[in-house]
C-alpha cells in the first residue's frame, strides 16, 4: 500500500511553488508544522537527461538534482516533474525513484509561456492522449511509487468530463485540481465547485485516484470545510502558507506569536538557505520577508530593513536590532 492511503482525511498538503518551496522552505515548515505530504518545486525531466547523461554534469554539481534534494524529516515528499516527452517522463521519473522519493508528480498545469512552448505543463490540457501517454511513461519509471497528476480545471474553460474525466481514466494514484483554468491564471477567485464535480464523476466511475482540491486556501479550518463540500480527500495550500511555517500547525497560529518569535524564524530560514542551496543567488529569500513581517507593528519598516539585506548575517542583525527595541 502507497503511503496515499495512510494519510489523515482531509489531508493538507504543502503546494509546489517554483523559487518558493525549496529544500530550505520544506525543512522550515517540515520542524515547525508539517504538512502531511510536501512536493519539491518543478524539475525538468528534459533538463535533467540533457545535465546527466549528456553533459555529464556530475549530480553534486547539478543545479536541477539540487532542485531535488530532500531531508527524512520532509517524508512523504513528492518530485514534480515536467515534460512533452513520454520517454523524457520514463528517465526523470526513475531518477526520483532512485533518488527515494515517496511519489512521483507531474506537473500538468503551469501557465508560464517557455513551459508551454515546449508542450508541457498546462499545453497538455489540450493533448489528453499525450497527457495520457506520459502518465503511463511515469509509472513505468517510477516502479512502485504513486504517480499523481497536478492540473487546473480546463484551458480556456472547464472541461471536467473531458480533461479531468480522461485524466482519472489514465488512473493516476492522486489528481490535485488546481480549480482554475489556465486562462483564469490567478486572477479569478478559485471554482471549487469543479473540485466537487471531478470528485463525483470518479465516484461514479468507481475510480480509486486520491483528490487533492487546491486555490486560495488560508487556514486548516477552511481548507477542511472545503473538502467536506467538494468531497476531495486533501486540500493543498500554496500562497496562503507564504511567512507562515506554522501554517499545518493544528495547535500553534502564527497569530497568537510574538514578532521576535516570527523573527528568530525568519532568521534559521534565511540560514537553512545559505546553507542548502549555496548556488541560488540570496535575493530569492527576498520574496518572503513581507509575509513574514506582515500584520505586524512597525512591518513597513522591518520590511524596508530586511529588504536591504544580502546574507542571514544582516537579517540577523535587523532581527537583533528589531528585539532591543
Ligand atoms: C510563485 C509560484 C510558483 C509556482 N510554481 C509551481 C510549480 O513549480 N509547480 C506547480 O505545479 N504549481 C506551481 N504553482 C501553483 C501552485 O502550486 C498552486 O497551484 C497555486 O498557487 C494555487 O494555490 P494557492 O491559491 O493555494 O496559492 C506556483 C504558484 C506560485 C504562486
């Protein structure tokens, strides 16, 4: 049995977030709440055979497998993976298996244009038999892992019977339904009413895939009263944990924290960063000091502060500066 099926119902999952959810991110929420299941952020099936087997990049050297690093403490952790090709798919998959993931992902769903040109992410909407095609690819290099699905609702418009119904037929072990459509981008409150048809269009097919409903979460408590409604087994939470490590916390509200708290966090986040991921330049830490400081006394300031920063050394400091006010 998959470790799917092991988990709580509703299940809360942390949400594939590429330059967000790094090692560092995963391990910070991993120690302070953690979710049941977390996925690494996207990886390239076609970057990774390119690096590996032809440059022969070695994998310590290798930004994309650097992409894939993983602690014990993360477990169950998923490898999203992307690609146009079945056999790129087959190779990047098994990759993950070696390399002891707990799943398999593939990304089904992502609008950004040089994705899309290749044909993968959200283009696949538009390819079910090639959607398809990959799906039984990853399973074939995943082994004995799960293989799950992340999509949206349709591409210009929601196309539950079609795409979502052709995608549980391929039977995948878990589906996360992005309720938008790739044309929706993130501009439209999410449709979770798309969620609940999916999920009782595979009751009705007696399909045994998971269901992970995802779009605009902000708390436990809504996302549980959502997956009651929408009758989906796991509800993923992507910008609504932003600042937030305690966000899958059932007992602690990042709310009811004093700032120096928040602070001291902040501060191990931006060390776990240095330290994991040497070879990212230190401004992508940047995007999370406002969600850390916001609703705070004084944040604007803080903010400015932190902004100015380039290592975990000087945002200690302003943390330290901030504590003897
Ligand atoms: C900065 C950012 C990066 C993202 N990167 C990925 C990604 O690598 N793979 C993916 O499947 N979705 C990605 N997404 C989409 C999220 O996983 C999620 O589906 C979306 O944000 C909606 O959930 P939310 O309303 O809880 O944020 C990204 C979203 C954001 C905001």
């Amino acid at each position: 049995m998959h470790f799917w099926h092991t988990l709580p119902r509703p299940f809360f999952a942390l949400a594939p977030m590429a330059d967000v959810t790094d090692a560092a991110f995963r391990r910070m929420f991993a120690r302070h709440g953690k979710p049941d299941v977390l996925w690494t952020e996207f990886v390239s099936c076609d970057g990774l055979w390119h690096t590996r087997e032809r440059q022969g990049i070695p994998d310590e050297e290798n930004p994309l497998m650097r992409d894939l690093l993983f602690s014990e403490e993360e477990r169950p952790v998923v490898a999203q993976l992307f690609t146009a090709r079945p056999d790129m798919m087959e190779y990047g998959a098994r990759v993950a298996r070696e390399l002891g993931f707990d799943g398999v992902d593939i990304n089904m769903g992502c609008p950004d244009r040089a994705i899309e040109r290749q044909g993968a992410g959200a283009a696949l909407i538009k390819d079910l038999s090639l959607a398809r095609e990959i799906i039984a690819a990853a399973k074939e290099g995943a082994g004995p892992l799960p293989v799950s699905v992340k999509t949206r609702i349709g591409y210009a418009a929601p196309e539950v019977a079609r795409w979502l119904g052709g995608v549980l037929e391929a039977q995948p072990h878990a589906l996360t339904i992005h309720a938008r459509t790739r044309h929706d981008l993130s501009r439209v409150p999410a449709r979770w009413e798309y969620v609940q048809e999916a999920c009782a269009l595979r009751d009705a097919a007696s399909l045994a895939t998971i269901i992970i409903g995802n779009g605009d979460i902000t708390s436990r408590e809504e996302g549980t009263c959502r997956a009651q409604e929408a009758g989906c087994e796991g509800v993923m939470v992507g910008r609504g944990a932003f600042g937030n490590p305690w966000f899958f916390s059932p007992t602690v509200k990042k709310e009811t924290l004093p700032l120096a708290e928040v602070l001291v966090a902040l501060v191990a986040h931006c060390r776990l960063f240095e330290e994991l991921l040497p070879h990212k330049p230190f401004h992508i830490m940047r995007k999370h000091f406002a969600s850390y400081v916001r609703g705070y006394p004084r944040a604007k300031e803080l903010r400015t502060a932190l902004m100015a920063c380039h290592t975990a050394d000087e945002v200690a400091q302003v943390a330290a500066r901030e504590a003897a006010r």
